[in-house]
C-alpha cells in the first residue's frame, strides 16, 4: 500500500469520525452508535478500509494502548468525595448485581449460542459495564428524577474498572485451563497492577505538587507515565497494565495539593481521538458473515439479557434500598453498553483467536449487537417508560450558574434559600473553593468543554444563568445550553452598549423614568437586537447592567435581600421605599414558589405575595459605589 494512499484513509477515517461526533452532538445520542454504524458502513459494507493491511503488526499495540488512556481518563474522575456520597444502590448494583448480571448472561449465552462455557463467562463480563459515555446523553434525554439519574450516572462510572478486572480473570482462565492457577495469576494481577499504579500515582503526584515539570509539559509527561506504566505492568504480568493505568488515575485524582485539570482537559481532548479512531477500525474489522453466523440466536439472547438478565439482577440488587417498583422497573430497562465493551472485547478476542479459541472471533460482532441494540432501544423507549412510570422529572427546577465568582455566589445563595438544586462551574480553583465552603455545589472546569459533556451533572437543572466578567465567554455558554434548555430559560449578564448612557441608579422619578423606558424600547426592540437575542438568551436586567457594576456595589457593601409583598406593602411602596437607596432587582419568587428573572427592568413588576429578590445598598455608601461602578465600567 502506498504511503499517500495510507495517508489519505487516516485523514478520511478522522473526517469521517468527526461527523459522527457532531452528529451525535445535534441528536444528543451516544457518539459509539455513530461511529461503530460508519465502520462497519466503511469496513465490511463498502471495504475501504481494512484496518489490518493498514497498520498491520502495530494493530494490536495501538488498541492496547488506546484502552489504557481511556480506561486512565476515566479513573481521573473517581474522586473520593463524590463516591462517599454514592447510596448504597449503587454499590449493590455495582457488586452484588453486576455478579448476577454476569452469571445470567453467560448461561444463557451458552445454552442459547453453543459457546463453551469459559467462552460465555467471558461474553457475560464483557457485558457488565454500561459507562457515562453512554449513560449521560440518554440521561439529558430521558431526565429521570434525580435520585435515578444519579444512580444511572454513578454506575456507569464505577462498573468500567469493575467490569475490566472480571475480563481479565476469566481471560486468564481461559488461558490456563486450571482453576488454581487462574486464582494464583489473578492474584499475582492484582498485587502488580495496584502496586505498581500505586507507586506511580504516588510518584507523579509528588512530582506535580513540587513542580519538577513545568506547567506545558505536564500533560504529556503524564501521558506517557501512563503508556510506560502500562507496558511495565503487562510485562511483568499479562494484562495487569489496565489495573495499573485505573489505580494511577484514581491516585491522581484523589491526590491532595495538585490541579489535575490541564491533564484531564488534555486527556478528554485525546480520548475523544482514541475513541473516534478506536471504533471505525474495530467495526471496520468486523465480517458481515460473522452477524449471519450468530442468526436468530444472537436476537433471542439480546432479548435474554434485555428483559432476564438486567431486571433480576436490579431486583436482588435493591431488594432492601428505599426505590420503590416504578424506580426499580426504570433502572432495570436502562443499561447501554459502551465504550469498554467495546474496546475490551476487541482487544481480548484479537488474543483469543491468537490461541485458537473457537468461535473467538464472533466476541466482537456478539458485542457490538449488544452496544447498538442497546443505545437504539432504550434511546428511543426510555423517556416514554419514564414518564409511564412516573419517574421522569416534569420540570426540571435548578440553576446553573456559570461562573462561581463573587457575583455568582450572591445568586446562588439567593436561589438556593427556595428549594432549587444551584451547580456552579467555573475554572477558578479558588472560586470553586468559596462556593463548597458555603454549602454549594460545583463543577470545577469549562461549562463547555467536551469533560462537562460527559460529567457535568445537570440532573434536575432547568435554567442557566451566565455570570462570569467575560462577556464574550458568557454568550458562548448560552449558545451552548440555548437547545437543550430554550430561549425563555437560559439568562445572559451582557452590557448592552445601547443603554450605556442610562444612569446607574435604578431609581428614577416616575415621569423620567417612563420617558426612558419609552425610548430604551424603541432601541432595544431594532431587528438587529432581535437576531442577536436567539444566540444568548434573555439578558439579565435587560442588558443594562454588566458584571463589574454588580461587583462594584457589592465591594461597597451591596446585599442581597429578601422581601415579602402584600397588599398593605406592594411592589410600588417597595421602589419609595427604598427611592434613596441603590437598588437593583435581581427576581422575584412567586407563591407557587417560581423563580422570575429580571430580564428586562421596564416589565418587572412582581405581584403582590411574591418575594422580591434585590441587591440593596443604603444610601449613605450609594453615592460612592456608583462612582466607582461609573469607573469601573469606563475601564472595562
């Protein structure tokens, strides 16, 4: 083959694969169903790529190694805190029920397919895992409550490495053919691969938090610790490198006095390439007469593991949890496998088939079926199952707030006194900190970077809120979250330069103040102003006040307070009440506990019995805190 034509497959294989991403993205499905549709389209169907002849030996190294930097990115996120507060559902299923899962399938996948037993076994651990890849863009779909949301998520992160390990005993079973001796290399795997990621996450952390490797460098450094740790372990034992590369990330991410987040922001991006690559070829090695071979059996054994298998190892696995029925049916439907499926078995069939293991080869078809009949099904199936029983969320009431910087925090306590989930995120180590220590939640990263696709929880949000300084960053993050959340629920703090000229006190005499509004319509309302709206949502306080104003008042002294309205004290005595004060609506709450934003200050006008949410500074500092709110905002 000829080195330009082996170029021109890569580059088509990337430009393929980054279609698929992107297709995957505007249908908010898993991006394996895509990307294993166009290997398959790419390899048996149409024969333009044949992965074998175009890496030929190298073939099995690169997917070895592939599975390690996904298996490693994953494990960064494994922080100890957040599996503290996993419910005892989650570790049951993760345990008790993934050994039921496990045994199911394999029985029926030998008395219903013929594979030998220590052949089945293996099937039945291949299938275990289901993964966040997969398990987090059904649940923006679906959105179930978040009780099983959260379960869903927390399995998805916790089976891969469990699933892993499963495989590679009975691998080494397999291999072996004695019982004992399985037990003694199993043993010997797992003393290796712990110790060994042990010492190393150990080893890298103590290098990080002394900064023995300076900031651009870190990245790679660790990426290739991570390949040397991996060829290391499976070196000195068989297949103890994906144990090794697990326990390292787990280390790292748990690892005190160290920011990870370069590293991570590093692994997500190759990850994305590994994966793209990874399973075009793996689909593209795939025979179409190897999905003849399995027939009609294949089909029964998928119902087999769809309605048997996966409900009767949920049933023993909560069988003394708090869900009730409709909770337990949910979660016994919704179970997509993904990318360590996959993967794995891939990789452990090349090996397989290596030592003559009959029907070897039919591993990667068998699981293949499994991901995509899986992601169809239960994409299509599961927000109508939920929403019969009862277990979908009907409005989703929480907050994200983009940004966790003095301003945001302000309005996430505020939010937080009703009752409403509020998640910040910001990139600020320190912010982020701030916001824990006042009872908060918070995502530590990009709002919209590829790793909050994949963990950012947004179980039970409903609206967005962008607060960050940057105003530029805060229309990007509104274009992001506008189609899954609409133009009515995400909210945008963003000078608008027409009103620039408006005084800053929000107080105005009733006649001025009705002349202005008269003529900040007009303005507001130009057709350019309306296009530009469909890309950030609804301005807070109708575009007239930006973050550094906000900021000002509140390094004077501004506060944010609450207060009830009724007939005897309206909306009305509240402005002439607080006519010398500086006072700047934030929203209101009403008696059915709805949040209301100020998003444009001439329509504001909060009921009676509704509680009016307001950032208030007295008189006596309002002089100066306009002052330097004028000056800040001139600087800007």
């Amino acid at each position: 083959m000829q080195v330009g034509h082996e170029a021109l497959i890569l580059s088509a294989v990337g430009v393929v694969g980054l279609g698929c991403q992107w297709l995957a993205w505007r249908l908010r499905l898993p991006a394996i169903l895509f990307l294993l549709l166009a290997g398959i389209a790419m390899g048996p169907l149409f024969q333009w790529l044949d992965p074998d002849a175009l890496l030929g030996n190298l073939l099995f190294p690169l997917v070895s190694l592939a599975v390690a930097v996904i298996l490693f990115e994953g494990s960064l996120t494994l922080n100890k805190k957040e599996i503290q507060a996993v419910s005892g559902s989650v570790w049951s299923i993760v345990s008790i029920g993934a050994f039921v899962s496990w045994a199911l399938t394999g029985i029926a996948t030998h008395y219903i397919l013929g594979f030998s037993w220590e052949l089945a076994i293996l099937f039945g651990s291949l299938t275990v895992v289901t993964g966040p890849t997969v398990i987090v863009p059904l649940l923006r779909t679906v959105r179930p409550s978040a009780k099983l949301g959260n379960i869903l998520r927390w399995e998805g992160i916790l089976i891969d490495p469990i699933g892993a390990l499963l495989v590679v005993m009975v691998y080494e079973f397999i291999v072996s053919h004695n019982a004992v001796n399985s037990l003694e290399v199993f043993a010997l795997l797992i003393l290796i691969g712990m110790g060994l990621g042990a010492l190393s996450g150990m080893a890298v952390a103590t290098i990080l938090r002394r900064r023995w490797i300076p900031d651009y460098l870190q990245p790679f450094a660790v990426l290739m610790v991570v390949l040397g740790v991996f060829a290391l372990s499976n070196h000195l034992e068989s297949e103890a490198g994906l144990l090794s590369v697990t326990v390292m990330g787990m280390w790292l991410a748990n690892a005190k006095g160290i920011n990870i987040q370069k590293i991570l922001h590093f692994k997500e991006h190759l990850t994305i390439m590994l994966i793209t690559g990874l399973f075009i070829f793996l689909a593209a090695r795939i025979h179409l007469d190897d999905f003849a071979a399995l027939g009609v059996a294949a089909l029964i054994l998928f119902a087999v593991m769809q309605l048997v298998s996966r409900p009767i190892s949920i049933l023993i696995a909560t069988w003394r949890s708090g869900l009730d029925w409709r909770e337990k049916c949910f979660l016994a439907w919704v179970a997509p496998r993904g990318i360590v499926a996959a993967s794995i078995s891939s990789l452990f069939a090349i090996k397989l088939t290596d030592y003559g293991v009959e029907n070897a080869t039919l591993l990667v078809p068998l699981t293949f079926m499994v991901i995509i009949g899986t992601v169809v099904l239960q994409s299509a199936s599961a927000r109508p199952i939920a929403k019969a029983l009862h277990v979908a969320e009907v409005e989703p009431r929480g907050f994200l707030l983009i940004g966790a910087n003095r301003v945001a925090q302000a309005f996430g306590q505020a939010l937080a006194k009703y009752d409403r989930r509020v998640l910040l995120t910001d990139s600020n180590w320190d912010y982020v900190s701030q916001v824990r220590m006042l009872g908060l939640d918070a995502y530590y990263g990009n709002p919209i970077s590829s790793h909050a696709e994949d963990n950012l929880n947004l179980i039970g949000i409903g609206h967005v809120v962008a607060l960050t300084a940057d105003q530029h960053f805060n229309m990007m993050a509104c274009m992001r979250f506008l189609e899954d959340f609409g133009d009515e629920k995400v909210h945008c703090l963003q000078k608008n330069k027409r009103s620039a000229n408006r005084p800053k006190n929000f107080q105005q005499s009733e006649s001025s103040k009705m002349e202005s509004t008269r003529r900040d319509s007009s303005k507001r309302d130009t057709d350019k102003h309306a296009v530009a709206q469909q890309y950030h949502g609804q301005l807070l306080m109708g575009g007239r006040v930006s973050y550094s104003q906000l900021a000002s008042l509140m390094s004077q002294g501004a506060e944010v307070r609450h207060t009830k309205l009724s007939e005897a004290f309206s909306y009305q005595d509240y402005l002439a009440h607080h006519q010398q004060n500086y006072l700047q609506p934030l929203f209101y709450v009403t008696g059915d506990r709805d949040i209301v934003f100020c998003d444009d200050l001439d329509t504001f006008l909060p009921p009676n019995h509704s509680i009016v949410v307001a950032m208030i500074l007295e008189s006596n500092d309002a002089a100066t805190a306009t002052k330097h709110a004028d000056i800040n905002e001139r600087e800007q």
